[in-house]
C-alpha cells in the first residue's frame, strides 16, 4: 500500500466553449500487486482546482471520488 499525493491538470476542447483548463488536486492510496498479476488498485479523492463546475459545492470544497484498476508492465 502506497499513500499518494497528486495534482493534474489539462487542456480540453469543446466547439461552443473553446479550450478550457481543468486542474484539480487530491490524495490516494495506491494498492500494488506486482509480483503476481502486475495490476493495481487506486482509491483517490480530488478537489477539482479550475474548470469544474460543483453546484454542490460545501464552503468552497467539492471532492470527487475515483476507484479505478490499472496494470502496468
């Protein structure tokens, strides 16, 4: 298990609005399993920085939640 720190950002781009910056920053936990199957499990909460629309917005702080599986070689 491997605690993370991360911050990402892009650039995306929609025909009726143009290009538009998407930041967002967060904490994770990183499961890993190399030795058998090369995979890994990630657990990250992140708070959308610019770009995101949240109108459920709580004092400023909208968290999204991933859960993903990913492998690597």
């Amino acid at each position: 298990m491997v605690p993370t720190a991360f911050v990402d950002a892009a650039l995306a781009r929609d025909d009726t609005k143009g290009a538009t910056a998407l930041a967002s920053t967060g904490l994770g936990v990183r499961l890993l399993v190399p030795r058998f199957v090369r995979t890994g499990l990630r657990i990250d909460i992140a708070q959308p920085l610019t770009g995101i629309n949240c109108p459920a917005a709580t004092a400023g702080f909208c968290p999204g939640l991933n859960i993903g599986v990913f492998q690597f070689f």
